[in-house]
C-alpha cells in the first residue's frame, strides 16, 4: 500500500528530490510552460470572449516582438518618455515650463504704465482746473483798445487778508485793514521776441476813465480825474483797474492773475523756499524784513518781506518793483525745475496753494497759467526783459509816466517786436 495518490505512486519519482525522498539527487528544474503569441483574435472573440490575447514567452525569452522582460527599465508606462503624467521637466521631473514670452510682457507693461500715466494726467488737469478762482468778468470793462499780437497779463500782488488768522497776519507783519489794494502790478508779455516784464509803481499818475460798475452795471463817465494807479484797484476791484490800465496805455490786457498776501507765502513754503542774492542788508519794521546780504534761501515769511519792503530802499516804490521782478522769476523757475515738477510730494502742494489763492479771469486756463509762468522763468533766464514802465518825473508824489516812450514800448508789443525801450 502507498502513501501517494494514484498515478502518483512512489517508485515512479525516480531518485528525485522531493517531500518524503531518501534521495539525495536534487529535483529536475521545473520548465515554464510555454506562451506562444498567436494571431489577435478579432474583436468580440478568443478564450474570454474579447478580452484580448495575452503575448507568448518561450523558455523565459521573448519572441522578438514586442517583448517585456519583466525588468523595470526605469520606464513609466503610459507616459511618453517616461518623465510623469505629462512629460519631462526641465530638471527630468515634472512638467516642462514653456520659455517666457519678454515681449509680450513688455508690451502689456508699457500699455499698463501709459494707461496709468494718461489717468492720472487726466485727474491732474481736471482737480488743477476746477481749482482755479475765476472771479473777475473782462466783458465788463468797456471800450477796450484792439487786440495786438502776443499775450498780455496782467499779474496783480493784492493787500489782501482773507482766510489769515490773527496769528498769521501778526507772523507776516500785514496789519489788519479792511478790503482790498494793489500791492504790485506788472504786465508780462508773451510771444515770439521773448517775455517782457513791465512793472506798473502803484504811484503812478493815471487817469480814471469812463467805466460800468463791476457790481452795480452802473456807467461812470470820465471827468479828467488824476489818481494813484492803485486807487483804480481800491475804488472798483480788478474790472476797473485793467479798464485804467487799458486807458493809459492803449495796450490790450488779454488775461488777468491777482495773488493775496497769505497765498504767495504759501506758495514759497510749498517748493521749499527760493534761493535769492539780496543784495544789501534789509532792515524794515514796517514789511518785518530783516535780511542780511548775499545768496540765501527765502521761506514764505522772509518772501512776503522782501517783495513788500520800500521804505528801506533808496529808489522807494521803482526799487521794489525791481525786487518784485527778480523775485518772481526765481520764483517761476523754482516751480519749473524737475525737483517740483517731477516729485508729486511737492508739485501737489504746489499747485494746491498756488491755484488756492490765485483769482483770475473767466477765460483764464491752466495752459495759459502754464505759459505765464514759463515766460516769467523765461525773463531770469535771460531769454527776456524786465524793466519798470519809463518814469519822466512826478508830482505831488506820483509818478508820471514818459508818455514818449510809453507810446513807442506799446507800439513794440502790440507788433510784437524786440523791446529795445529802457525803462527806469
């Protein structure tokens, strides 16, 4: 009897190896049942009814076609070389980075940086403008000489104290009168021949013509009266002073520009001060000037000083006209330098204080302000003149103009040519 299953029976091993073997010889090698790769078979049909046919191995080596060893090549099926899910990376993993498109990237930030300049340019030019003071009606200055060629201002430095408070008028020695008087006044031209500066002495001997009220639409005839310049200002405000001015001259006053006490010094304190030669020591208890010779920077306080002060000078009131003149101008080409007009922390304030406190005229633009001011840069940059209006004499202690010399400096401006006129 044996304990081995039918067909399987004990002396039928041989002298193999095996479970329950006293043999020593070792087992025959198993041999892999071979795999032959046969024709696909259509689909829908084979052994397992369309799955399809497996390859075939023969002896552990493949056929030659299409055949897997079974070692891992380091390959990632299913992905095409083998680098992930979608390909190779630059550093062979992950994927592949495309190679960034500069001038696209260039493009869209010009665009970017154009669109935000043209926006804030834009807002700039509105708040600028709707900033601006037009407070004084030209229609109503009557009989009014041609216009010639060129432009004409009229810049006007008033007394006025409106919005100061105690203190400021105490720090800027303004006193406290009433209403408002002329200070200054000069016309500056502009055209193709350079800018002329022309002071008008606030004692200048004028005659009050014909004119409407600016208030009441009352007319005024002429009667020959003989007065200061400034009193034109103090009796009917800016329409009757360019009414005055126009009458005397003959000259056509296209645009007109009037700055208080309170805002010229902001105005200075804003673009950090004006660098001036003075050039003698200034002591004046009146305009509260106490300045010493020589190159120095000028705030606000020292600023309206200067310009005001009259009593201190030689030449009085054409003196500080002169004064007046070249403080402008440094004052002009301080605004104009790429320190204020490009840093946005000063050319704001700037602008805020200065078209805060300017009056103007109905018609009166930011370009023609703009102009304005270049041509004031422009005459202490010596592509101008400066000068005050051709003095003959006086009389009772105002000032009589050359009427001579007055007749042939507006014939020059009125045409536009180079001044060749000397004033005092």
């Amino acid at each position: 009897m044996t304990d081995w299953p039918e067909a399987r029976p004990d002396d039928n091993r041989g002298g193999r190896y095996g479970r329950g073997s006293a043999s020593a010889q070792p087992e025959g090698a198993r041999v892999m049942r071979q795999v032959r790769r046969g024709q696909a078979a259509p689909p829908g049909q084979g052994a397992y009814g369309g799955v399809p046919q497996q390859p075939s191995y023969v002896d552990g080596h493949g056929s030659g076609d299409g055949y897997d060893s079974g070692y891992n090549t380091g390959q990632v099926y299913g992905t095409p070389g083998g680098g992930g899910p979608a390909g190779p990376g630059r550093d062979g993993y992950g994927p592949q980075r495309p190679a960034p498109d500069w001038r696209r990237r260039v493009k869209w930030t010009a665009i970017t940086v154009a669109t935000v300049l043209v926006v804030t340019t834009v807002g700039t030019y509105f708040w600028a403008d709707s900033k601006l003071n037009r407070e004084v009606d030209l229609s109503k200055v009557i009989e009014r000489p041609e216009k010639g060629e060129g432009t004409n201002y009229l810049i006007v430095g008033s007394d006025s104290r409106e919005g100061m408070s105690d203190e400021d008028k105490k720090k800027l020695h303004t006193g406290s009168a009433e209403g408002k008087r002329t200070d200054s006044m000069m016309i500056l031209h502009t055209g193709g021949n350079g800018p002329t500066l022309i002071s008008l002495p606030r004692d200048s001997n004028v005659e009050i013509p014909s004119f409407v009220g600016s208030e009441s639409g009352k007319s005024y005839p002429g009667t020959g009266r003989q007065v200061k310049l400034n009193a034109a200002y103090a009796e009917d405000g800016p329409e009757l002073l360019v009414r005055t001015v126009e009458f005397n001259t003959g000259l056509h006053i296209d645009h007109y520009v009037e700055i208080g006490f309170g805002g010229f010094a902001s105005i200075v304190d804003a673009v950090g001060g004006v660098e001036m030669d003075i050039p003698q020591d200034i002591k004046d208890t009146k305009s509260g000037a106490d300045l010493k010779k020589g190159k120095q920077t000028l705030n606000g306080e020292e600023a309206l000083a200067f310009v005001r002060t009259r009593y201190a000078l030689a030449g009085s009131d054409l003196d500080r006209t002169k004064n007046q003149q070249k403080f402008l101008s440094a004052l002009a080409n301080q605004v104009a330098t790429p320190g204020t007009v490009l840093n946005p922390f000063t050319l704001y304030p700037t602008m805020g204080a200065g078209l805060d406190s300017l009056i103007v005229d109905e018609d009166m633009g930011l370009f023609d302000l703009a102009d304005m001011f270049w041509s004031m840069k422009g005459v202490s940059g010596g592509e101008g003149t400066s000068m005050n209006m051709p003095i003959a004499g006086s009389t009772g202690g105002n000032l009589l103009w050359d009427k001579t010399k007055v007749k042939q400096l507006v014939n020059q401006l009125n045409n536009d040519e180079k001044v060749t006129v000397k004033g005092n």
